[in-house]
C-alpha cells in the first residue's frame, strides 16, 4: 500500500481567473461550504490500484487539490499487487462489467482476489481511522474496503469508472461474483443511470466523468502556440507543409493587429484554411476509426462526382482534412489489438488514389511523454473544425467532452455515455449508426457546410461542460453524497 504524493499546481483563483468557469468557481465556493463543514474531523481516503495512466489517476490529483485548498481532508492510497493471477482475474471482471468474457469466476479467483487486498490491510488500518469515509475506484481495491469496515467504524463507497446498458448473464455473473462485498459497501457511484445494477439501484448516485479545464490537455492554447506544437512536434508529417501554410497565412490574416481570434477572419474562414475533422482515441475497433475513414473517402468521392466545382460547398469538402490520432503503439506494449487495428487503417488508407492520402493524416501520439501527449491532444482539438467520436461502444467519451470545452461541435455515435453527454443538434450531431457510413458521411458534409451552426454549437457544448463536465460540477457532486455517506 502506497501514499501518493500529489504536487502542488493550480489554485482556486487560477480557475476563477479564467473568463468562463468564474461563475461556476463562485458556486461551487458557496455551494460546497455546508458540505466541507460536516465533513470536519474526517479523512477520505481515496484507493486504487494505480499512481500513473488512467482517468482515475489524472483526475484525482485536481480534486485532492481543489479540496484541500478549501480544508477538506483527502488522501491517496494505491494498493500494492505483485501478482500477475490477480491483474488477469481483475481485468476479466473489468470485462465482464462490459458484458464480455465467459462469466466464470472460481473460488480460486476468489482466493487470489482476497489475498492480494488482505496483504494491503494491515498498512490500511495503520492509516484509517474511524469516522473516515472510504472511497475505492474500480475492481481491484473492491474486498479492502469490506474488510477495513469488518475493523472500523468507517463508511465505504464504491466508485465504478465501467458500465453496460442491458444486464446479460455475464454482468450477472460478475455482479453475483463480487455479492460478498457489494453487501458491505454503504454506497455506490456511476457514471450513468443505466449502468447500475438492479441490486444496487437504491444505494447509488450517478456522477459522470468530468475535466480538469486546466489540465495541459485542456487549457487555453492560443492559436501560435497550437501551431508551435503541432508543427515542432513533427508529428503531422507530409501534412506538416500544408497546415504551417493554413497557419501562416491565418496568422498573417488575422492578427496583423496582434489579435488571434480566429473567428474574426470572416465568413468564408473555411476557404483560407483547411478545415480538419479529428478522431483520437485508442486504436479500438470499438472507437469506429475505420468507419469514420471510410465515409470521409465516400464524402470526398461524392463530392468530386456530384458537386459544383465552383461552389463554396464544394470547395470546402475538398479542402478538408481528415486526422486520425491515437498512441504509438511502440509505447503501448501489452495492446496487440491496437497495432491490428492500426494495420487495418493503413491498408484502407493504402487503397486510395495519392491525392486522398493528402487528405488523411494518421497520426501517432507520444503516450511515454504524457504532458507532451496532451498538448499535442489539446493543440489538434483546438485546430479542428469538427471532432468526431464514431464509437460503437463508449461508457463515457471524455474526448468528447474534451472537444466541447474547447467549443468544437462533435459528431458522435449513440453509444451510451456519448448520447448522454451531447445534445442533438444543439452541441453536435448524434449519428444513430456508426457504422452506416452513407449516413456518416452525409452528416459530416452537413456539419462541414454549416459553419454557423458549428459554432452555435460549439458554444453551447461549452456551456454544456462547464454546467455538467467539470471539476467543480463533479466536486460538488461528491462532496453531496460523501456527506450525505457518513459513518
Ligand atoms: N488520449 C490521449 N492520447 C491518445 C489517445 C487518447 O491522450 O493517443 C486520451 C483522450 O484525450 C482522452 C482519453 O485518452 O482523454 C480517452 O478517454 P475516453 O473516455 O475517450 O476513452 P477510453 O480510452 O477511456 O475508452
């Protein structure tokens, strides 16, 4: 069992600086008093199994210190487990919380499960005292928290970061699996409504995923700084000429006066740069990558057949670029399905004449260097015009949530997080079938073609966020059901 250490970065006044959170700071100070008052005396202690990589991980160091600042006392605990066994076993109940596997868990998995989290006990109780609250994130730390209750006056939450819509046999099995210490938990946190359990449908509060809009991958970058990125990073390759050409001439356009709003170029903005639609994500057959390429193809080749060269309509679609990102798979060393999917993006890539290849970037992400990793995410969302997420499954897309903080309007699948977190035609479009790529493909021509709805919607899905998505919205939410959960 380990203490995380979490360092020092931005403060309360930092947010409340920044023009659009200042009401939602000044709400949350308000709100969040009463709540911090009756948690005086106490210690969270939030687990998991995990210091580095993951939302559990980048989250959490943000919360601890927007909470500490205002006297709450939170700590980090991440539990120690040397044993392959146990990592297997914990990734297959992963899954079947997904609704895939076999659904068979044996009393020797349970053996494995116990031993690992009891040999993190006794360092748990040297720490835990009572009265505090309990906050376990995912499977693995799950049986810890039943048996530190069994010795203390404690009350404990389980967080779960999964879900799936519909119970099969297999989340029932899972669900059945993990009865022993669901019984003891006080208290349960999803994400969506759908995804709990029917036995745990009374003891549960639902608290979506949120960012932390000063996160390297969130923050402000102005538009010379995204081309700073973006080109010094060399990972835009052949299309490296082309958009420091889009920049060069935008930043010549647009800020003679030093200003770099980009949308006050005018009207036909689209014309003086190449619009660039963006997926990033994991290289997951689930994240519809190769569908969204190929309605790009079928959009451009219409194009080509049936429009009107002379036509802004027609021009647009033609300049536009499309820019698939997600981890090198040098550094992703325990994902095999990832290079597959990537070979198979690069062979339908392959099949196309040279001047389509132009217009598709695939790009690989530096995941060894994470702050490099997000500015790069940060500097591609803010250069793109639309931000697709054409997943066939997602529990919770935060790329799309992402992408609405930074006023993109996103096209998105109807999987369950992403229909939750974007508004039809009001912060994007919701594309029923990402897989019907006639459909796909019109309904980016569309967007591509009404830049005046992208930005509505852009504006709206960043008003969204900051009411729903944030830091502060997520804080307020937990410290509502950590105080209402005490021992
Ligand atoms: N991401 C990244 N680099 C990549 C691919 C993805 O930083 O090459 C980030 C992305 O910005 C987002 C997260 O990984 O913050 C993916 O979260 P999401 O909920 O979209 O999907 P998941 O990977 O959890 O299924």
């Amino acid at each position: 069992m380990q203490k995380i250490t979490v360092k020092p970065g931005a403060k309360l006044v930092d947010y409340k600086a920044y023009g659009s959170l200042y009401s939602s700071v000044l709400d949350f100070t308000d709100q969040s008093k009463e709540p911090i008052e009756s948690l005086k005396g106490r210690t969270i202690w939030m687990i998991n199994s995990t210091a580095i990589g993951g939302g559990v991980a980048e989250m959490l160091p943000s919360q601890m210190r927007i909470l500490r600042e205002l006297g709450v006392s939170i700590e980090w605990l991440v539990i120690e487990a040397k044993k392959d066994a146990f990592f297997d076993l914990t990734k297959r109940i992963h899954n079947a919380i997904h609704g895939s596997g076999n659904g068979i868990f044996t009393e020797e998995d349970r053996k494995i499960y116990e031993e690992v989290n009891q040999n993190n006990l006794s360092k748990a109780l040297e720490l835990i005292n009572d009265g505090d609250i309990v906050v376990v994130h995912d499977p693995q730390p799950m049986p810890l928290a039943a048996m530190i209750k069994k010795k203390k006056n404690v009350s404990i939450i389980w967080r779960c970061h999964i879900g799936l819509e519909d119970d099969t046999d297999v989340t029932d099995a899972v669900w059945k699996f993990l009865e022993p210490y669901t019984n003891d938990y006080d208290h349960f946190v999803f994400s969506l409504p759908s995804y709990v359990p029917n036995p745990l449908k009374n003891r549960t509060s639902i608290i979506p995923p949120a960012i932390d809009p000063l996160s390297h991958k969130n923050r402000e970058l102005q538009l010379h700084k995204c081309i700073g990125i973006l080109y010094q990073s060399g990972i835009l390759d052949d299309h490296k000429a082309i958009l420091y050409h889009r920049y060069k001439h935008l930043v010549r356009r647009v800020m003679p006066d030093g200003s770099f709003d980009v949308l006050d170029a005018g009207k036909n903005l689209d014309l003086i740069y190449r619009p660039i639609v963006t997926e990033i994500s994991r290289w997951d057959r689930l994240k519809g990558f190769k569908e969204l390429m190929e309605a790009f193809i079928k959009m451009k080749v219409d194009n080509r057949k049936n429009g009107d060269p002379k036509s802004l309509e027609y021009k647009r679609i033609e300049m536009t670029l499309l820019v698939l990102g997600g981890p090198d798979p040098a550094f992703v060393s325990d994902d095999p399905e990832g290079k597959e999917v990537l070979k198979e993006l690069t062979e339908t890539y392959k099949t196309v004449d040279k001047d389509m290849q132009n217009d598709i970037a695939i790009l690989l992400l530096p995941l060894d260097n994470p702050k490099e990793n997000a500015l790069i995410v940060n500097a591609l969302q803010r250069s793109s015009s639309i931000i697709v997420q054409n997943s066939i499954q997602e529990g919770f897309g935060l790329t799309a949530t992402e992408a609405m903080w930074k006023r993109k309007p996103v096209l998105v699948s109807n999987a369950a997080g992403l229909k939750y977190q974007v508004v039809d035609n009001k912060t994007g479009k919701i594309n029923q079938d990402p897989t019907d790529i006639e459909n796909l493909s019109k309904t980016l021509a569309y967007m591509l073609n009404h830049p005046k709805e992208r930005d509505k919607w852009g504006f709206n899905g960043q008003l969204r966020v900051i009411q729903n998505f944030t830091l502060f919205s997520q804080l307020l939410s937990w410290l509502g059901t950590l105080s209402t959960n005490k021992a």
